[in-house]
C-alpha cells in the first residue's frame, strides 16, 4: 500500500475518479510503476463508495448509486444557468425560437426512431411531417408517433407517473407499429425480452422477471412522484430514463418510452426549455456509447454514474446545437433585413423568401409554411398569396393537385448570394 500514497499514484486515481473509467478503461491506461490495476481500481472503488449516493426502490429493493463529482457538478450549474428557465433569453425572434422548436421535436421524432430501426433518411421525414402527411410505411409510422408524443409531452407534464400515463405514452409511441395490436397497449406478459447488441448478436440485459413487473413499475412511478428528497431534475430524469430502460416493460418501444420519460420528467419540473433539445439526434451519432452506458452501469454494480455521465454529454451537445443555431438566425436576420426593403413585404414573409431563395427549385406549400413557422394555417395561406401577388413567388400544382409555391428566378439571382447559410 506505500505505492498507492505516492503523487505520481494519487494523480492517476484522481483522473480515473474524474473521468469515472470502468475497470477496463483503467487497465488500458498506463499505469504508475510498481501498481497493479487491481490494487488501483480498489482505491478507486473505495474512494466512489465514500462519495456515492444511493437511490433504492421500496417494493422491489433494486438500489442504484451514483457519485456527484467535480465534473458533474460543474455540468449541472452551466446547466442550472442555460436551460433553468421559462425561455431562452436570445438575440432571434420569437417566431423563430418556435420555427427551432417544430424543428427540433422533429428532429427528435426522427432521430427516437432511426435509433430503434426506422428505416428512412431524415430529410423524408422531415418533409413528411412538415407537409402533414399521413405515414405510408412502418417507418415513417415510427416518425409521425414519436412526433405526436414529443408534442403530447406539454400535455401530461402535469400528471403524475402511473401505469395509466406510462401506457399512455407507449400507446401513442407504437401505434400501428407491432405485430400484436394489443401490445401496443399492455406490459409485457413473458420473459421472453432480451437486449441484444444488435453488432455482435450478444445479450447485454436481461429484464425483471413478469412477476416482478408490476412492482418494479410502481416503484418507477413513487420514486418519479417523490420530492421529498432533492435531486437534481437532470441527474433524476436520466435515472427515470435509465430504470426505463432496465425494467423494459414493453415487447417493443422500451427506448423510445425511457427517452419520452427523461423530457417528460424536466417539463414537468418546469424545465421546458428542454424542449428546444434533441437528444436522439446526439445519441444517433455514437448508439455504442449509449448501450455501453447501460451496460457499465450493470457490470459495475449498478453504477449509474456511467449513464449520468453519457447524458449530460448529451444535452451539452444538444444545448451547444441550439447557440450555433442562434447564432447562424443572427446572421440570417441581418441578411433578412434586405428583403424588407421590397414593398409590402413583412418580416415573416421575408422569412418565406429567404428560405426559397436558400433552396433554389424546392417548393413550399400553405402546410410546410404553417409547420415551419409554426403559425396558422389561415395566416400561411395569406402570406403566401400575398407573395404570389407581388410576383416574387409563382404557384404550381404537382401530380396530386397541390398547390406548390417557387421562387422567382429574378428573386434567386438578387437573393441567392445573400442567402447561403444554413437554415434549423
């Protein structure tokens, strides 16, 4: 043990604490001369174990434990700082914030269900959703109901957690989508589940048994309900998330149903600038880190540090999309400002122009504008009519008689140039 009290020693223990490496990723760094990585993941262990906090589960006595460390601390108060709020206080517009939102719930709807094996891009979906129409394949019906329970979200945050509501979501998220109907609206009846890593065909999670199911749920919904004892809303709506996943109490959607939860967990603890975030799109990105953030959790006894950690990755990611955005709607709205010298033409208007003239030879309609704006239909339709009026958009009809509106080619030759960033 005189090894262990060296500073050469101290300072790998306080890395692996700080970085939280599972024993794995602690072998597979260098170690200091004359230590053993079992004699220091023992320190690591015993010094986690001096920090940890415990969650344990009444009815079923499932315990989870997770450690507050200097890098979560600071995490959750740049957090506390950027999304503790009733709205973002930015230099865009409000119509724009909203236009973000649509979007970004989109983009979550998509990006849920890429991650559980929808098979379509993201511009299909998106155009399907933006246009309003209705899912022609099991894909795109994965897309319109994650899109529909992100929105349904605001709703019910102000119910509490119940099997009732937990089924209420599993409803609308697999709706038309499972081989067995009713399974769209009940637990699951067998042990018969299995998490399998999709790479390698390997089980990685086996659920509580049936028996179990009931009490593990309702020990899901005291522990989501109970406030009698402060945890931060990030840190408890990512155990809410990971408990989800773990229980797995559907035949399918488990995934999508744990991630409906960790929003639904921060709207409804007021947290509703959460909103403006895609987390699937994130974890779309790196799906291996968010299955082995479940697993470190059950190998290194239900550790949910591993899971914490993956999470607030997440959302920082997720919030540092929404500055780039803010700042690229910055940037749009000076260029936008130019267009308003054209007579007759409003700020929103300009908004329309500006992202026709960004996609030379793609169309909008009176639903896309509605959608994307996040406006009514009645006050897109007048909006586009007026455009069309004043001669700077022309309308077509496609194959199935909808009315299409372009841009001019006057109006992308003077425009075009000034238009060339990216729009949400």
């Amino acid at each position: 043990m005189t090894q262990l009290s060296r500073p050469d020693v101290q300072v790998f223990i306080r890395k692996a604490n700080d970085e939280y490496w599972t024993k794995d990723e602690l072998r597979r760094h260098p170690l200091p001369l004359d230590t053993t990585p079992g004699a220091l993941w023992t320190v690591c262990k015993l010094l986690r174990s001096g920090w940890n906090r415990q969650v344990r589960l009444k009815r079923t006595g499932f315990t989870l434990t997770y450690v507050i460390n200097d890098k979560i601390l600071k995490w959750l108060h740049e957090f506390d700082l950027q999304l503790g709020a009733t709205h973002f206080s930015s230099p865009i517009s409000r119509t724009d914030e909203e236009s973000y939102l649509i979007s970004s719930l989109m983009e979550e709807a998509i990006a849920s269900s890429q991650l559980e094996g929808a098979v379509t891009t993201r511009e299909k979906a998106k155009q399907m959703l933006r246009e309003g129409r209705k899912p022609v394949d099991y894909s795109q019906k994965m897309v319109a109901n994650n899109y529909a329970t992100m929105q349904m979200i605001k709703e019910i945050a102000s119910l509490p957690l119940s099997l009732e509501l937990l089924l209420k979501i599993q409803s609308h998220i697999t709706r038309g989508t499972l081989k067995v109907p009713s399974d769209e609206e009940s637990l699951r009846t067998t042990d018969d589940v299995r998490v399998v890593d999709s790479a390698t065909g390997e089980i990685v999670h086996t659920p509580p048994a049936v028996v179990d199911l009931s009490d593990f749920i309702q020990d899901l919904c005291d522990f989501s309900n109970d406030d009698s004892e402060f945890i931060h809303p990030l840190i408890k709506a990512s155990l809410i998330h990971f408990l989800t996943g773990y229980i797995h109490p559907f035949v399918d959607g488990n995934g999508r149903s744990a991630r409906s939860l960790f929003y639904w967990y921060l709207v409804s603890r007021k947290w509703g600038l959460v909103e403006y975030l895609s987390i699937s799109r994130i974890i779309r990105h790196s799906p291996g880190r968010y299955a082995r953030a479940y697993t470190h959790t059950e190998e290194d006894h239900n550790d949910a540090t591993y899971f914490i950690l993956y999470q607030l990755h997440v959302v920082e990611r997720a919030v540092k999309e929404f500055h780039e955005y803010i700042a690229r709607k910055s940037s749009e709205r000076q260029q936008a400002l130019s267009l308003l010298r054209i007579p007759g033409v409003s700020e929103r208007q300009a908004r329309i122009i500006q992202e026709l003239v960004k996609n030379p030879g793609k169309p909008v309609s009176f639903k896309e504008v509605q959608r994307r704006l996040g406006i009514q239909y009645q006050t897109s339709r007048l909006d586009l009519l007026h455009l069309e009026k004043l001669g700077l958009i022309v309308r077509k009809a496609d194959q199935l008689r909808a009315v299409l509106f372009f841009a001019t080619p006057k109006l992308i030759s003077e425009n075009g140039p000034k238009s060339s960033i990216k729009g949400p």
